[in-house]
C-alpha cells in the first residue's frame, strides 16, 4: 500500500514537472512566435501595402483610360463597354423592387424608377421567362418565346446565377434598337430587365470632357490623377485643377516612357514629397496616378501595435481553447464510437447498421453478407456464456480480418452479423475464401471449432426495389447455408435453436 501511495505521489511529482515545463516551453515558444509574428507582419504590410497601392493606382489608372478610349471609340465600341453598367443598372431596379414588393405591379411607379435609373425602359419576368409587369404595359405576356431577340436571354431559365447583357438588338415588339440587361433577384422569383436607347447614352458619354471626368474622379487624401496630352506633355485633366496646363516635366512625373498596355512604376518627388507614380502612355495620352508615401504607411504601426497586442492575447487563450476543444472533440467521438459500436467485439453495432443501410445506392455495386454463428445456444448451454462469448469475438474477429479492409462489419444481434462490402467487390470470391480458412483454423480455449453460415447478395444481381429485399435475400441464402450445415452434419434442426 505504501509503495502504491509512493508511486502515485512520484507520479503526481512528475507530472508537475512535465506540465511546468510545458508552460515554460509554451511561453518561449510564444514569445518566439510573437517576435517572428511581428516581423513577417511589418514585412507582409510593406508588401500589402505596396500590392494595394499599385493595384489601386493601376484601377484607378485603367479607370481613367478607360473613360478616355470610350470618348474616342465608335458607337459600337461604346455600346459593348456599357455592358456592365447596363447590368448593374438592372442589379439596381432589383433591389428597389425587391425593397418595396409594392411597386411590383404598379406600372405608374415602374417608370418613375425608370426615369429615376435613367433607364427607358423595366420589365418584369416571371420564373417562366414570361413578362407579368413593367414600366411599358403593352409588353406584358411576351415571353423568352416571342421572337430571336427575346430567346437570347433563355439560358436565364436554368442558371439563376446569371446576368446578361445584349448586344444592340431590334426588340422584338417594334423593331427598334435597343440594349437590354437581365438579372434574376435576390430571391430567384422573378427577372428583372431593363432597356436602353444605345443613342442616347452614347450622346451623353460623348458630352464628357477630358478635365471634367478627371476632375470627378473620387479619390482618396495622397492621391492625384492627371492626364497629360502624348505629343505635348501638358496636363489637360487632374483631379488636382490647378495642376491643368501645366507640364509633366514640372511636375516631375517622367514621360520618357514607351506606349504600352502595361504600366510603369516610378519613385518620384512632387511638391517636395515622395510619391509613389504609376504612368501608362498611350497613343494620345499619358496617365499618371500618384500615392504619396504617408497615404499607405501611417497605419502601419499601429497595425504592429494591434497584431502584437492581439497574439500576446491569443498565446494566452489559445491553449485553454485548445485543449477544450480537443476534450470536446475527444467526447464526442467517443460518444460516437460508444454510440455506434458493439461494446464485446468492436464491431459497428446496430444502430450504426440502421444509419448505414438507408444510404446504401441501389445503382452502385456492393454487396450484403448475412452471417450467424452455427451451434451457439448448445455451446452457451453447454460451455457457458463466456466460451459462447469468445465464440462471438473469435467470429467477428475472423469477418474483420476477411471484409474489414473491403467493407464493414455489424453485429446486429446475440449472433447475428452483417457485412457491407463496397470496396472491389469482384474479389468476393477471395475474401470468403480467406473468411472460410480463418475460421476454420480458430481454436478456443475450451471448443477447437467454430462454424459460420453466410448468404451473400450483390446489389445489381437483380433489379431490387428495396434495399430490404436485398436483406431479406441474404437472410434466406444464409439459412440455406444454416440448414446444408446441420444436414451434412446429421443435426436434428427441430431438437436445437440454430
């Protein structure tokens, strides 16, 4: 007794010891992984904020020459870059119809939303591509039916993730040109499509100015846009106005840049602050956007500060929640486990059965064994409960063994088991027969010999109706097998519980 309290106590001692050296080692380790931490985020915020910078100036940059090549495009170039505007226009009628259900059918408040989205005309489809309501009544019953230019917009019917835009199109009601964008709403009830007069549009496009779309432009405190003519390097438009007329040189932005798709991207000084400049010329202009140093960098510490605060935080809690969650992780799946297997072989039990077998495929190969202990109740009754017990484990053993790694094995009664093969069905022949010699060469401890019948069924022998049917098959093969058995070995079925 006293040696037992002593090994217990040096136990305790030691595991004192581990748990505080685990602490000490967590805490280095955190101390460590904070430092590293901190470092990597002051270089993924160098290169982030970089990243950012570029890749907004290069929005921006692509924005304005954009806006630029549409001035100077044809009408069907300019028709085709509205596509997404149209689209989102349309996006826009949704959420309005979809915020007030009211207007849905209230053609008088349709056309205010109309005029509203500068839009000439909404139209409403239902689910079945038919128009039920809009801003034009005379349209309503036309349907993705009605004619070429409506039939565009069927592939709206099977795919509600759609949004589509077409090109200038006679409608089909009168024949004259229009655009129309399409979206389903958020609810996937009903379509919403509007439709634009291309001319008008583009003739309010064409009223835009070099200055006055640049100097719209919203951009953020650091940043500038300017716009300069390719031939003279004077800037014809800024966000900043009164840098209009004024050369690049004087600026200090470079124009000795080659035309090119791709922008370029320069470390420059204007007004005596360092900027970061991303140029692109093209064959008319050149386009500059600038990002002065302190717009991207005066978060950065205090971001060190809230990432530094934040792991010193985590390394304290994230062992607690850790090993909570492993213990609750741990329960559960011994929960499940208990749940789902038979406590005497470590088989799947029978609730694991009735859970499996309602997912079982009828179109898919596999194949269902029903498999009992030959003899059981004369060796309970004979030997005991224990050898009749060993009996059972030696069986289930002997099935893991032969289908474990094809399939699973159940125990659904005293000495009833079932096995699912889904795994390479067409080595059943191998596995039985590896089943067949297991068994046969068992020995127990008090009985030498064991016997097991079993009836197998595949799942595409027959055109089953019920997964049941197979079971019931199986049953019946398996009892056949029972009762050659008990011929063979000169047993009186009416004087024994098979």
């Amino acid at each position: 007794s006293t040696r037992v309290r002593s090994s217990a106590a040096s136990d305790v001692y030691k595991r004192q010891n581990l748990d505080m050296k685990n602490k000490r080692r967590f805490a280095m380790v955190s101390v460590a992984v904070i430092v590293v931490a901190l470092l990597l985020e002051a270089g993924i915020l160098k290169y982030v904020n970089d990243a950012n910078a570029y890749r907004l100036s290069k929005v921006l940059l692509d924005r304005v020459v954009t806006v630029l090549d549409k001035n100077d495009q044809s009408e069907e170039e300019l028709i085709e870059s509205l596509k997404d505007d149209y689209i989102v226009r349309a996006k826009a009628v949704s959420y309005i119809v979809d915020a007030k259900p009211q207007v849905e059918n209230d053609v008088e408040e349709l056309q205010k939303i109309a005029k509203l989205m500068s839009v000439d005309e909404i139209h409403l489809f239902d689910e079945t591509g038919c128009i039920t309501s809009g801003s034009v009544p005379k349209y309503f019953g036309y349907s993705f039916d009605s004619g070429t230019q409506m039939s565009y917009f069927k592939p709206m019917l099977t795919d509600k993730s759609l949004t589509m835009c077409q090109d200038v199109t006679p409608n089909t009601s009168e024949g004259k040109a229009m655009m129309y964008a399409i979206t389903w709403n958020e609810a996937g009830t009903m379509m919403v499509q509007v439709g634009l007069k291309p001319q008008r549009l583009l003739d309010e496009l064409k009223q835009n100015e070099i200055s006055t779309v640049v100097s719209d432009m919203p951009v953020y405190k650091g940043m500038e846009i300017y716009v300069a003519d390719a031939d003279t390097g004077l800037v014809k438009g800024a966000t900043d106005c009164d840098k209009i007329g004024k050369p690049f040189h004087d600026l200090g932005i470079p124009t000795d840049i080659k035309e090119s798709d791709k922008p370029t991207v320069r470390q420059i000084s204007v007004n005596d602050s360092g900027c970061r400049c991303v140029v692109r010329r093209g064959d008319k202009y050149i386009v500059a956007v600038t990002i002065d140093k302190s717009f991207y960098m005066t978060n950065s510490v205090v971001a060190l500060l809230v990432v530094g605060i934040y792991l010193i935080l985590a390394s304290c809690c994230i062992m607690y929640m850790f090993s909570k969650i492993m213990k609750e992780k741990y329960e559960k799946e011994k929960l499940l486990y208990v749940s789902n297997t038979d406590a005497l072989t470590g088989c799947l039990n029978r609730h694991a059965y009735e859970t499996d077998i309602n997912k079982l495929d009828l179109k898919k190969e596999w194949i269902y064994i029903s498999l009992d202990l030959n003899s059981l109740k004369h060796i309970n009754d004979t030997y005991g409960h224990d050898v009749g017990d060993e009996m059972i484990c030696a069986a289930a053993a002997c099935m893991m063994a032969s289908f474990g790694e094809f399939g699973k094995v159940y125990r659904i009664g005293g000495d009833e088991f079932v096995v699912i093969v889904t795994q390479k069905p067409d080595e059943l022949d191998a596995m039985t027969k590896h089943f067949d010699s297991s068994v046969a060469e068992w020995r127990g401890k008090i009985v030498d010999s064991m016997t097991i019948s079993y009836g197998c069924v595949r799942s595409l022998e027959e055109d089953w109706e019920l997964v049941h049917d197979i079971e019931k098959e199986a049953d019946r093969r398996m009892y056949a097998s029972k009762a050659r058995y008990y011929s063979d070995s000169g047993i009186d079925l009416s004087l024994i519980h098979i």
